[in-house]
C-alpha cells in the first residue's frame, strides 16, 4: 500500500544555514508518528515543510502519491493535510464553540458574499458547521467549557482547543504541533487518549512534534529522530530508545528526557 504521505531527500537552507538537510521517511495511512530531536535540531522547519508553509529548497513532499510541496498553505490544508499552530489560531474574544464553527470555513460551499448577504447555502453551511463543532467538543470532552472565552482557558484548554480547530477542518493528515506542552500529567494523558481516538475512531493520519518524551513514547507507533537537520533514526519506541545514536544526541539530558 503507497504511503499517505512521502517526505523525499527534503532541504531547506536559509542562506548558508541548513536547516534540514535530505529528510527522508515515509508515513503509513492510520499512523501515529512523532518527529523527536533536540532544541534547534529542525522539527518545526520540517513540519512548515510538510504543511507547505515553507518552500522547500529541494526534494518534496507527497500525498497520496501528489507532489504538495510549494503549494499555498490552504491549498494543502482543503487537500487534507493539515498543521495545527495552537494559540496562534485561536480567536481570543470568540468562545470554544465559536472558535471551531470559525475554523470549519475552510471547507465551505458558500462564498464569501454569501455568508454576507446570508444566502441559503451560507445558512445550510452555518448549521452543519455548528452540529459538527457541537460533535467536535463532545468527542474531546470540552462540554464543560463549551461556551467560555478562549482568553480565559489555562494553557491545557489552549491546547485542546488548538487540535479542535485542526479537527474541524476535515484533515486526513494531522500535524500536530507539542499538543502536550504545559500540561499537567492528567492533561497529557487525556490528551494522549483524545489523539488515539481521532486515529483510531475517525481514521485521522497524525503526525506529532514534541518534546514530552514518556507521551511519545506512549503514543507512537513510530518515531523520527532528528538532529542538526539530518535525520538519525527512524523505528519504533523501543527501537528508539535503544539506539545509541539517539542516546548520544540527548547526552547532557537525564535518561528520562528520552523515556528511558
């Protein structure tokens, strides 16, 4: 079966910094892989890359056996592939019922003087947008915050909330940026619960960067390893774990820092 989504031999230089250096890896349709490495080791560059937020300078990136690379971002992102970007996102003044109805426009039938003028099919667009937002909250369990502002949710709900707007835009790839940074242990776990369902119960694709080890660990069926823009390793957890070259580019960390 062809991959869902093909990294090939991808560069990027900025001037005479290289900030990934021919990236290669494959990710198999259903997967949950994380991209893992250390500060500055060029995770984010890549997942831009992917996300086509970034040009490539050379290589590409494939979906379903397309060339995505250099493509506008909500190109790639109506394709299915698409990037989460946290806070970024999030309309502070809206609530999190109104932020994920926002975030469903993406894939809207009506046209921007439609929703204007409230044509018919801006009204049919509304109401599908506000049961699906509605299936969204229940399936992550935000009922309780459903209607609270955006700018008073700790960073736990942030971070939810983040990965409800990815949801709502229909992805088939999710690219999901440190979904579990500053979460307590029972947030990441929840959270680690929530990506395993949007996998295992909506066959969403999820591609993760972060920085919580033990979750990686917990959550992935195959890591990515990454350092000084190359990659090193590539395998399952335990895989991972035992690789030497991995040990070494976290030397100076605590064994713990790569759930050992």
């Amino acid at each position: 079966m062809m991959p869902i989504l093909q990294i090939k031999n991808l560069t990027k230089r900025y001037g005479g910094l290289t900030a990934n250096n021919d990236i290669s890896f494959d990710v198999a349709e259903g997967e949950i892989l994380s991209v893992i490495g250390p500060n500055g080791a060029g995770k984010s560059t890549l997942f831009k890359q992917i996300a086509s937020f970034v040009s490539v300078t050379s290589g590409e990136v494939l979906f379903r056996g397309k060339t995505i690379s250099n493509l506008a971002p909500h190109v790639v992102a109506r394709m299915g592939v698409v990037r989460t970007f946290q806070e970024t996102t999030i309309f502070k003044s809206m609530t999190v019922r109104e932020n994920i109805i926002v975030a469903h426009h993406l894939r809207s039938k009506a046209s921007l003087l439609g929703f204007f003028l409230g044509s018919k099919l801006a009204r049919a667009d509304e109401a599908a947008f506000g049961k699906s937002a509605d299936d969204i909250v229940d399936f992550l369990g935000l009922e309780a915050i459903r209607n609270e502002l955006a700018s008073n949710l700790p960073q736990g709900h942030l971070r939810a909330l983040g990965m409800a707007i990815g949801l709502a835009t229909g992805p088939t790839v999710l690219l999901l940026d440190e979904p579990f940074a500053g979460m307590n242990h029972d947030e990441t776990m929840k959270m680690v619960a929530s990506v395993r369902r949007l996998r295992d119960e909506r066959g969403v694709t999820v591609m993760l960067v972060e920085h919580d080890m033990p979750a990686v660990m917990k959550i992935s069926d195959r890591i990515v390893v990454i350092n000084f823009g190359e990659k090193i390793a590539e395998g399952t957890p335990a895989e991972i774990q035992a690789n030497p070259r991995v040990i070494e580019a976290y030397l100076g960390s605590e064994d713990a820092a790569i759930g050992m």
